[in-house]
C-alpha cells in the first residue's frame, strides 16, 4: 500500500508558480484590518511525503445523501505513531488531489507530490480530543455538503506551513453529486418576475434545466432554465488560477413571469436527463413581490461582509468570519418576518479559493430559496490589478467578479449595479469597485435610477453601495482625514440631496453606525428618532457587521454620527404605508433591537423645496 501511494503522489513533471500560492494577506479598506483567508495558511506548495504504513485515515459512512440530503456529517478515525499537536486533517475534492502536473503561471522550479490544490477545509488532529498526542489517536467530526465531487481526507504533520502527508484516507462520495442544489431567489427586471439560480453537475448534453413550478396548490408549469459556467482561465490571478481552483459546476438560472402580487408560489428544480429519466430538488417556496406603490406590509434586510463560517468549526473561521453564522441563524429564526435581503457586497471572502462559494451558497440557503437575495458588488469580490476595477488591489484572490457576477443573478444591465423595485421602495444599488465620479457612465446611471423614483408611488428611496461613500467614523477612514472612501461623497452627495433619498446604506466598514439627516457635513435636522415634514438631507447608514471580523471607530468624535455599534447586526425596514416606516439596528448575538427611528411625512414633504434640491421655478402665469 505505501509503495502504491508514493508512486501515486511522485506522478508529474511540472510544479506552480511557488511565489503566487504564498500566504495571501488581503488588506481591508476600511478598518485597516488584515483579512487572511484561512486556506491560504496552508503551504500546499511546500508539502512532501512521509508516508507511514501505521499511520492511517478512515472515513465514514462511504455513501452520504442516501435520502436526498445535501449535507452530513462525517467521523474520521485518525491514528499516527508519531502524533504532535500541530498534525492536521485536509479535506480534499475531488478526492484524488494529485496530478501528473499542476497549472503555472510562470516558470518554477519541480515540486513533488504535486498537490494542486488546497483541501476545501481543514482541521487540526487534537481539535476534539487534546490528548491525542500521547496515544496518536483521535475521531474527527466533519460536515460536508455536496459539491459534484468525491472526498478524501490526508493526515498531515509539519503543521500548515511545512506540511508532510502521512496518510490518506478512503474515498467517500454523496449518492448523487451532480444533484441540483442551493437555489438563490432574486427580483427580475421587472416587479412581477422572478428569477431562481441553482447549482448542479449537469451540463446542457447530460441533462436539461428547469424550474416547475406555480401558485401553491394548483397546477405545476415548467420554465426552462439558461446554463453558465466558467473556467480556470476566466480567472484573474492567483490563488483563483492555481491552489484555489476548483471546477464550479454548472450554474442555471429559469425566470418565472407574469406573477401575481403578494401571491405565495411553489417550486421546485429538475434536469431531464437524456434516458427521458428526471432528477428534481426537494419543493421549496416563496411569495412574490408586490406591485409597485401598492400599499401592504413590506420588510427589508440590509447588510454587508457576511462572509462564511464552518458549523464543524474547521477552518478557523471564528477568528475569520466570527459573526456570520450568527447573522445567518437569526435571519433563518425570523424569515417569517421579512421579505427580501440585501446582501451589500463582500459576500464569501473566498479570496480566489472556489470552493467556497458552495459553501456559502449552502448556508445561505435557507434564506434565498425563500425571499429575494440581492447582492451588491464588493472589493473582495471584483478588485484585481489590470482588469478594470477602480481598485488596482488583490482583494479578489483573482476572481475578478466572475464568481459573484455568475453564482448571484442581479437585474443589471452593465456591471454590477442595478435599480429594482420593491412595492413602496425603489432601491439604487450602485458598484463601487468601478468609478462612481461625476462624468463617469455609473454617475449618469445613478443619477437616472434615482430620478426614476416615482415617489407618489414608492416614497422611500433608498441608495446601497459597498464601500462608504457617505459618511463613517471608521478608523482608517479617521486616520485618512476624509471619514468617507476616498473621493466618495464630493460628487454624489448634489444627487442625495437633489433627489431626496433618504437613507444610503454601506458595508466594508465592519460595524454599525447611523448619521443625523446629513448634508455637506452638517446635520441638517435636530432630531434623532423620529423624523417627519420635509426631506432635507440623507441619513447614512454603515451596516458592514454582517460576520467578518470588526473595524474599529476613530476616537474623533464625528458631529454629524448618532449611533455607533462596534458588534456584528444587520438592519430591517419597515415600510407600513406611504406615510410611515420604521428602521431598526438588531445585533445578530441574540436579535434584539439596540437602535430606531421612525420616519413619518406625506407626498407634499417630498415635494417640497430644500437646499440645492428645488426643481427650477418661473414667475410666468
């Protein structure tokens, strides 16, 4: 058998570009914190064999999802003659994880055993039990989910950084892997459609996609659904086109028309695969959006920088991503409670290690198969040197927006930014990883979407972007001087205030503060939880604490700020009718609510003339 392995393992003539698969170091522009993707510890590049014929891994049960789930845990048996506590445990998938050769870059010198890719998630040997080093034994509980591959799981010592692979397990692999997986709902390009995206292993000449569906109770329709994918060359850089790559899959995407109103629908995914045979996800649900300027109950989610946590604990993620499994689970609590989300940007931090995104997908699945999940463009993301984000940084690990722009349907048009409506809200949600300054394309766009706001109609507008371009007391931004993403508000605040939108929400910033009504720095109204009469400036939000990890606040005292959190929590709106809505601060911890305000004003306030917001006026009869 040990004979076998290292001839397994030595296969190969070329290694990869050493110097790209370092340790990747993501600096966030807010906060000034430094954002390490947990996999890039892991110097896969620099691991060598130390195969040992009494060292073994065993996994089980061999076959998982044998009653249709997408998830299961998994007992790994580890036993090693010679344990330390920095041994660890490296999930692999595809689970044979060595190649003949490995994609480069660039020139670099021969690297056996040729492991190509980093494990999806790891775990060290003592994580469950602490004296595994004195009998070199121990059980390992993983959770998987299924990600179109087998698995296997390699002991290594040498800790992450000089890793020595001592033993590799059996293969264990879900019943179907190619099974239609992790929907995610999004409003389409106009109010009574909506689009459903899915995760599969079957491609156009295996199978066709399709959603069923139709109103709850009643007869079921089928609409087919569009298929993408992409490659290792649609990546940008380094981790995305080396030790991060991962074949995606195939991602679908069916629209679902002519819905009515507030009306709950049923659906479900299915591929007919060409033996005329069927394969269907489990039914899920959801309840279709009302008509614009109808006036009903409506609920909104905002936040930003979520991220993706482990439930098994791998990973490390609680020093990562240490609230995201907290803002998850309270939105799965309340889901009851709300209608659609928005998710402003920074959504996995994969950071170019692919196999992420299924991951993400998978615990976010609870919430967008079930309301619309809008997401927003962020620098972890799309910023990659060369490509033409706004940004010349590495944030995206080399993803360059691909992995966002395909696993997330928006109602864009160019890019990432978009308007949608929502019965009494209209939302402009712009891109701030490409230039938003006045004269720029996205300038005109978001000048166009707020001016489009018919505001008889649908009275709250609201503006999101990723990173600040309003106002935020975060440290780095303190330090900078400006407490705004440099250049941020100069050209858009004559739009806010012209078009009177009256709140701009943002993430990047890893925390949760709110402004006074705000104009040029200075607050234009004196009250701070109930507003009403006329709209005279734009109250900026930063909901940034979705999960990654937090930001800290200048001990400048900002004059124009009425509430700073430094927690993770996320923000609801609440619109009852045309006249009132009520914004509430809930910390993700335990769901409560630590900060309000009301707004309540009729059409005629909207109307009314402001500073630098009046329409243009004649003395003519």
């Amino acid at each position: 058998m040990r004979s076998f392995l290292i001839g397994l393992f030595l296969l190969g003539a070329f290694a990869w570009n050493l110097k790209s698969v370092s340790a990747h170091r993501i600096v966030n522009g807010g906060g000034g914190a430094i954002e390490e993707q947990p996999l890039s510890k892991i110097a896969i590049h620099e691991a060598v064999l130390a195969l040992r014929e009494s060292a073994s891994v065993k996994a089980y049960p061999s076959i998982l999802g044998l009653k249709g789930e997408d998830m299961e845990w998994v007992d790994v048996e580890l036993e090693h003659p010679e344990p330390s506590e920095n041994d660890w445990v490296g999930v692999f998938s595809p689970a044979k994880f060595n190649a003949s050769s490995c994609y480069q870059e660039s020139d670099s010198k021969i690297q056996s055993p040729y492991i190509c890719s980093a494990p999806i998630k790891y775990k060290f040997a003592n994580d469950s039990n602490l004296t595994y080093t004195k009998p070199g034994k121990a059980t390992i509980r993983f959770q998987l989910i299924n990600q179109r591959a087998d698995f296997s799981f390699a002991l290594f010592s040498g800790g992450l950084s000089k890793p020595k692979l001592v033993a590799v397990s059996n293969y264990i692999s879900f019943a179907n892997p190619k099974a239609p997986l992790y929907p995610r709902l999004a409003q389409g390009n106009s109010w009574n459609e909506m689009t459903v995206t899915w995760t599969s292993g079957y491609n156009i000449d295996e199978a066709i996609p399709f959603v069923e569906w139709g109103l709850k109770g009643h007869q079921q329709g089928r609409t087919p659904g569009g298929t993408l994918t992409f490659t290792r060359n649609s990546m940008c850089g380094s981790p995305a086109r080396t030790v991060g790559w991962r074949d995606p899959g195939f991602i679908h995407t069916g629209f679902l028309k002519e819905l009515w109103p507030n009306t709950r629908y049923t659906y479900k995914l299915g591929h007919r695969l060409n033996n005329g045979s069927y394969i269907w996800s489990k039914m899920y649900s959801f309840k279709s959006s009302p008509f614009p300027g109808q006036d009903s109950l409506q609920r909104v989610i905002i936040f930003g920088d979520m991220g993706k946590a482990e439930r098994d604990g791998s990973n490390e993620y609680s020093n990562y991503q240490p609230g995201s499994l907290n803002t998850t689970d309270q939105l799965i609590d309340d889901l009851e409670n709300f209608d659609i989300v928005f998710h402003i940007g920074d959504l996995v931090y994969a950071n170019g290690y692919i196999s992420q995104w299924d991951q993400f997908t998978s615990q976010v699945e609870p919430i967008a198969s079930a309301v619309p999940y809008m997401v927003a463009s962020g620098n972890h993301e799309r910023d990659w040197p060369g490509t033409g984000s706004f940004y010349d940084t590495k944030d995206s690990g080399g993803e360059c927006g691909v992995l966002a722009e395909t696993m997330f349907y928006v109602p864009a048009e160019n890019r990432a930014k978009y308007s949608t409506d929502y019965g009494m809200f209209h939302f402009c949600i712009a891109d701030t990883e490409h230039d938003w300054r006045e004269g720029s394309e996205q300038y005109k766009f978001i000048e166009k979407c707020l001016a489009s706001a018919d505001r008889q109609k649908q009275p709250w507008l609201i503006f999101a972007a990723h990173r600040v371009l309003g106002y935020s007391s975060d440290n780095w931004y303190g330090m900078e001087g400006s407490f705004e993403e440099p250049m941020g508000r100069e050209s858009l605040q004559r739009l806010w205030q012209r078009y009177k939108v009256d709140i701009a929400f943002y993430g990047h910033v890893h925390n949760y503060e709110r402004s006074c009504p705000v104009y040029q720095s200075t607050c234009v109204n004196s009250e701070t939880s109930h507003y009403s009469g006329t709209v005279n400036g734009t109250i900026h939000v930063v909901a940034g604490g979705g999960g990654s990890h937090l930001s800290a606040f200048s001990p400048i005292n900002t004059t124009w700020s009425l509430f700073k959190d430094y927690d993770f929590g996320f923000v609801k709106l609440t619109a009852f009718n045309h006249s009132s809505l009520l914004f509430e601060y809930k910390k993700s911890s335990d769901g409560k609510v630590y900060d309000s305000f009301t707004i309540s004003r009729d059409y005629r306030d909207v109307l009314a003339c402001v500073h630098d917001g009046c329409e243009a006026t004649t003395l003519a009869s």
